[in-house]
C-alpha cells in the first residue's frame, strides 16, 4: 500500500532532517522476540515504507548484525531512503566502560556502516552504555571525529535512566536521546522532555507499548517462545529488566493493560492509543514500536492520524500509573 495521507513530520534536534511521528523499531526484526522470518521481515519493512514511515532505528547487536543487514535488502531497490538510526556498543565484551576505546568505537561504526551499506550513516546512538560512558570525553572526541571524517553524520545516546539522559544532554555534539517512554514509564516527562527541547536535541521514545502489554492482547496466561527475551529476561537475566514490559511485572501490566483498554474504548485500538499518547507528549519527535507483521506495523502507523486524546482520558491513564505502575518503575529509571 501507499500512503494517501503523508505523515506528519518533526525536525530531529539539529540534524537538519525532519522525520515521521511514527518511526519502526526493528529489534524484532533481529531477534530476541522469537523467529521473524526473511519473509515477513521484509514484508514489514515494505508496509511502513509505502505508508509514509521515514525513519527505521536499529543496532548492530539485533540479531548480530541481521537486522542491519535485512534494512540494507529492504532500501536497495529504494529510489529515496529513510532516515536510518543505529546504535553501537553492545559489542563491548566484555561489557564495561574501558571497552569504549576509540579503536573499538570505530570498529563498531565501520561494521555498521558496512552491514548497511552506507559510506556515512545518518545517526549512530550509544547503545545504554555502562554509566561511566556518558561522562567519558574521549567517547564524544571520538564520535566528533567520526564526524569530520563523515563515517557519521550524527550522533546521539540511547539511556536506561533519566539520570543518563540528563549527562548526555550535556555534551553539545549529542543530536538525540533515545528513551523508554510510555504510559507505564512517564519519568522522563518530568525533567528530561524539557530539557532536551531546550537543547534542541531530539527524542526517540522506544518500547511504546511496554513490549506488547499495552496493545492489551496479553492476559496473565500468555506465554511467549523461549528465544523471547519477554521469557529469558522477564527479571532482569540477560540486560536490564526495564527493556522487557518497561520494568513492570507482567501480571502488574496485564490488569493496568485491562483499564488503558478501557479507557482507549471500544472503537479504538488500544496499540494506537497509547501510541499516540506517546506522539502527543511535548518534546518527542518520533515514537519507534516494533512490529513482528504486516498487521501489526500498519496499526502502529495508523497512531499518527488518530485525534489526540482528551483530558478525561489523559486524567484515566494518570490515575492507572499512580495506582498500579508507579510504585514498580518510577524511582529506578
């Protein structure tokens, strides 16, 4: 399909590119979230580009390198790319501090660069570094480099914490933070938002729908393959707890899902509400859900002409985190 309708757009930070309020996450598209074949990786990828999608966020740890490359077969017949983020430093083995060097650093990007297949990627992210990496300057003078060098044409910081966030908002060469940013983690609303709009920077918001809870399909007997970090990292096993349902014990998000669902109505899916509670949020620029099919994508994209939602309803979603989520989440991130 082609859009009749193109998307909206916002400017990412400095970038000097604009870029559509509904982007697509592409970790599925790698793995950890069970098989996704070539066949329907591809067909993904084609749906949210015909329909207006202009920017795919991947990294070069999904499925080692896989998601990378299955971006470059989507885009090779592609008159016109999209905007094409990455993140490195997951590679880092092992996983600490010292391993950001300027020689690894390099090497990260150029793997990237080469499974993309592009001389100049438009954005490479830090990908949730240990803490230490957001003050080191000598992982900024080395993506300043890679700049002047144009291997990169931006670079920005993907953070777990608001705190992180924060520190990396204070290196002027940063152009964007990547978040978690949903109805059951609001904590950047607070001081991260603004902060970054002051700076100009951009804002990625992922894991949109609390890794599937909030498309309220989920109830407290849903299970999910074993090669889904939803089963191997439910408590934290491989990486930080709060990439897996945001941090919020399932059972926990099953019943809050249950009420947003309510609250969304019946006429409304509730994936595309609580997207577009995410679009509406002061200092967002793009909202990046994944998407395993053609369905699920098409319905993600669908959150950008929806109306924004109402103060009653935005009142509901408020109550629904204080009185079931915030407890869990708000104070560890």
């Amino acid at each position: 399909m082609t859009s009749s309708t193109p998307l909206e757009t916002r400017p990412l930070g400095r970038t000097g590119a604009a870029v559509s309020v509904v982007g697509l996450g592409t970790w599925q598209l790698g793995g950890d979230w069970g098989n996704v074949s070539e066949h329907d990786a591809a067909g993904v990828l084609d749906a949210v580009l015909d329909a207006g999608v202009t920017l795919l966020d991947t990294a070069d740890v999904y499925g080692d390198g896989r998601s990378e490359e299955r971006i470059r077969s989507a885009l090779a017949d592609r008159g016109e790319r999209p905007f094409v983020a990455t993140k490195v430093g997951r590679r880092a083995d092992p996983f600490v501090a010292e391993q950001y060097t300027p020689e690894n650093l390099r090497a990260w990007v150029d793997r990237s660069r080469r499974n993309l297949g592009m001389d100049t990627l438009d954005l490479v992210q830090l990908h949730c570094p240990p803490p230490a990496v957001f003050s080191d300057e000598r992982v900024y003078d080395t993506l300043d480099t890679l700049v002047e060098e144009q291997a990169i044409a931006a670079y920005g910081a993907s953070v777990e914490t608001v705190a992180e966030g924060l520190t990396a908002l204070q290196h002027p060469g940063v152009q964007t933070v990547q978040v978690i940013l949903n109805v059951f983690r609001r904590k950047p609303l607070e001081e991260l938002l603004p902060a970054a709009q002051r700076a100009e920077v951009g804002i990625l918001a992922r894991v949109p729908l609390a890794s599937g809870l909030l498309t309220g399909k989920y109830d407290e007997s849903t299970t999910f393959a074993a090669d889904d970090h939803r089963t191997f990292n439910r408590h934290g096993e491989a990486f930080d707890v709060g990439e897996t349902f945001s941090g919020v014990p399932f059972e926990v998000g099953v019943a809050a899902a249950r009420e947003v669902a309510e609250i969304a109505g019946p006429e409304e899916s509730t994936a595309a509400f609580a997207l577009r509670w995410v679009i509406d949020q002061p200092g967002v620029t793009t909202v990046i859900p994944g998407a395993r099919n053609i369905k699920q994508a098409l319905d993600n994209v669908a959150a950008a002409s929806l109306p924004p939602l109402t103060d009653a309803q935005l009142a509901d979603l408020e109550r629904v985190y204080d009185e079931r989520i915030r407890a869990h989440v708000h104070d560890r991130w």
